[in-house]
C-alpha cells in the first residue's frame, strides 16, 4: 500500500514538473536603442496683427478667470499663494499688457 501511494505521489509530482516547464522560445534581454532625431528646422508660424491681438487679449482673460476661481477656493488659494503664482501672472500680465501697446492697441 505504501509503495503504491510513493509511486503514484512520485508520477503525480513528475507529471505536473513537466507541465510547469516553460515551453516557447526564451526572453531575449532588453536592448537599448538611440532615438533618431529629424534635422529638420522647426518652422515657426508668424501670426498677424490680428491673431496676435486676439491671443494675447485671451490670455489676459484666462488668466483673470484663473484668478477669480483661485479666490474663490480656500485651498487653491494657499496653494497658489505658495506657489507664487500671484507674483507670475502679475509679470505674465505685465508683458502681456506691453505687446498689446507695441501692437497699439489701448
């Protein structure tokens, strides 16, 4: 009895042995490759007077609808606050505010 039990507790640890085996072909280590980079120059858009205008009068306007949410809420105030992002937009502003007299506009 103890043998027939050794002998089916060995085929049953041996039949599962051999479905445990990896099977396929193995994993190949990682390589690492260099991205190519393109040569070629950055075209850069001219706007006119008139997009640029618009950009920077909306940009103005994002930036006091920022403000007023940022008021508005207790906790993103202190965090902008913190931040400095008061002392940003007042220069964002400032230079914003600069162009549109450059584009004469008042």
């Amino acid at each position: 009895m103890k043998k027939s039990i050794f002998t089916l507790t060995f085929l049953t640890v041996v039949g599962i042995s051999g479905f445990a085996q990896p099977t396929g072909t193995p994993v190949s280590p990682m390589r690492i490759y260099r991205m190519e980079t393109t040569s070629a120059p950055v075209e850069k858009t001219e706007l006119t007077k008139e997009q640029e205008i618009k950009q920077c009068k909306d940009h103005l306007e994002a930036l006091d609808t920022k403000e007023a949410w940022l008021r508005s809420n207790p906790e993103e105030l202190k965090k902008a606050e913190d931040a400095g992002w008061f002392e940003d937009a007042a220069v964002t502003r400032a230079r914003l505010q600069a162009r549109l007299k450059e584009l004469g506009v008042n």
